[in-house]
C-alpha cells in the first residue's frame, strides 16, 4: 500500500503545495489535485511538478464534460513531459448541477463518454497511427455533414513520454464502477468505507473484472480520509471536521433523486440520515445537516484516533483492496504522521 493525499480546491493552495515538498521527502506517492468549480486543475499540477521531484501528481478530477478528449489527453502528455513521468490522469462525469449548470453542457451519456474519452486518450498517447474514432458521443475527424468536412486525421505532434499515462476513474453507481473495473487502472471512490465496500460494490467490481485486459494489471484503488493520531476526545473530535464536507455532498451535490453521494449513503445503510442530511441542506440547515451525519459514517470514512486504532483502520482499508491509501493529516505535524504511517506499510 502507497500513500497519497488530496490537495483541496477551496482555500490558498500554495501553502498545500509548500506542504507537499515537505512530504514528498517522507514517502510521499501520489498529490490528487482536484477542480470542481475553482481553479482549474492542470495549473496547479504543473506548478506541483516544478516543485517536486518524485511524488506521482495526479488529477482527481477532471471532468469529463469540461474538455474534448484529445485536449485530456494533451494535458496529460504535457503534465508526464514536465514531471519526467509522473502523472496520473484522474477523471470523472462530476454531475448535472456543475456541468450543466457551470459549463452549460447537456449531461448525457456519462458512461459512454467516459469509455470514448479513455479509449480516445489511449490512442492519442500510443502515437500508433492518425487519430480516428467511430463513438456514439464523438466521431474523429468530425464528419462533413457535422461541419466544414475539412477536419483531418492527426497524431499528437510530440511524442508523449510514455505511451500509456495511468488513469483513474471517480465512480460510485454500480454501472460506472463496473466500467470502471473494466477499463481503468485505477479508481477513486468518495465516502469510502471499507467494511461496506463488498455489500456495496462487490459484484459491479466483479462483473468489470471479469471483462478487464490483463494487460492493465490490477485494479488500484485510491480511498482513505482524515488522518490523526492521539489519545482522547480532543483528537476523536477531529473527525467531526468531515462532518460538513459529507453533508455538503450527501445533501447538496445533486437534487432530490439525482445524488450520488445520497444514494451511495442509502446503499451504506443510512437511508434515514440521508433523506434528513439532504432535506435540511436543500432547506438552507446546514449546520444541521451536518449534525445529522452518523457517527459511525464518520468514523468509518477516516482515519482518526489512538495509535492502534489508526492502525487497525490502515489495516481495513488494505483487506477492502485499497492500494493508495489517501489521507489529509490533521491535529499534527502532517510529515510526522505521513511518516508514522508510512513505517507500517
């Protein structure tokens, strides 16, 4: 098991980058620089390369509806030229109210997309022959009756440093992980929680397998949460600072019927918090919302407590088939902990 870590999308990312130099020297693997609706992501995972010399830097995510599927690929070409190697090239469909309401992109065949925008990417990297491709969402060269019929077969005018960059798949629905199993070197779930992976994800995790090329290895996968080590309510407490990011998600990244966050709780078992965490966030009750998450959901989607306990958690998340366990350290000296952690690996 490697370790990774989030560099968060709201707040000065600068001092999080200063942080990362410092934890890249203690065994730190991978940085996952997410986007959302704040600054873009590739920025800042340019500026994380100049600044580092061995951590992996890896995109969690880019959205898929936000970027053809030629310019992700030369993004993360240009990112794996810079870091001598080192990018990871995250991707997720995100949802409706971002895409459609930020970008102004119909949200539709996420599934299909995310399959072309993988297969696409492939084929851009290996440099094989011109790129064409014949999709249900994208036709390559744009056909004549589609536009000016002047679009050409190209390849990428530079020859990317390898031939296949590692991509992760942001997915939670049993389609999307399945495909994800299939097509993906890597996935990133959300709300992780290791005791209820299998009952949860188990048989789509399978059902993709079972149709995946062996060439791709195994599945990695990228989950974890807060990170704090201490004897005492004062660290237990620390945990509670999920509380309004889950809520955030579980209530309010999606509309009645359309959040995944929400379903994935219900399929956890919380159906009753669910429905209570997001009437009281589509009501404006946040701070109530977040005072209905579950302690056990809390608990469960971090790492935070006595030195035992943390380990047994290190420990659940490797038995759940975690390979990158990915924390955000907390309530310490973050390279301290990295490194605490890093020595039972």
């Amino acid at each position: 098991m490697r370790i990774s870590m989030p560099l968060q999308y709201a707040g000065d990312p600068k001092p999080a980058v200063d942080q990362i130099v410092e934890l890249e020297k203690v065994g730190l693997d991978t940085v996952w620089v997410a986007e959302a609706y704040g600054y873009d992501g590739p920025t800042f995972m340019g500026y994380i390369a100049a600044r580092t010399e061995t951590v992996r830097i890896g995109s969690a995510i880019l959205p898929l509806y936000t970027r053809t599927p030629a310019l992700i690929a030369q993004t993360a070409a240009g990112l794996d030229y810079l870091s001598d190697g080192r990018a990871v090239l995250g991707l997720g469909a995100s949802g409706p109210q971002v895409i459609e309401g930020w970008h102004g992109i119909p949200y539709i065949k996420p599934l299909a997309r995310t399959r072309e925008v993988v297969e696409i990417c492939r084929k851009v990297w290996a440099r094989e022959e011109p790129l064409t491709h014949d999709g249900t969402v994208f036709t390559l060269p744009l056909p004549v009756d589609q536009g000016t019929g002047l679009g050409k077969p190209l390849k990428i005018i530079n020859h990317p440093v390898r031939g296949s960059i590692p991509i992760y798949l942001a997915s939670l629905g049993e389609k999307n992980v399945r495909l994800t199993a299939e097509i993906a070197d890597g996935w990133l779930p959300h709300l992780f929680i290791p005791e209820k992976a299998d009952q949860v994800w188990g048989e789509s995790l399978a059902a993709g397998k079972a149709e995946r090329d062996p060439a791709l290895g195994e599945l990695e996968i990228s989950a974890g949460g807060l990170l704090a080590i201490g004897e005492g309510e004062e660290t237990r407490k620390l945990a509670d600072f999920t509380r309004p990011m889950i809520a955030l998600y579980v209530g309010g990244m999606g509309a009645k019927g359309k959040n995944f966050y929400n379903t994935l709780a219900r399929r956890y078992g919380y159906e009753e918090a669910a429905e209570q965490i997001q009437d009281l966030y589509l009501d404006g009750k946040k701070d109530e919302a977040a005072a209905a998450v579950p302690d056990e959901m809390v608990e469960l989607t971090n790492l935070v407590g006595p030195e035992s306990y943390v380990r047994e958690r290190v420990e659940a998340f490797c038995a759940a088939g975690v390979t990158h366990l990915n924390v955000t350290p907390v309530g310490g000296d973050p390279v301290k902990l990295i490194e605490k952690v890093k020595s039972w690996l």
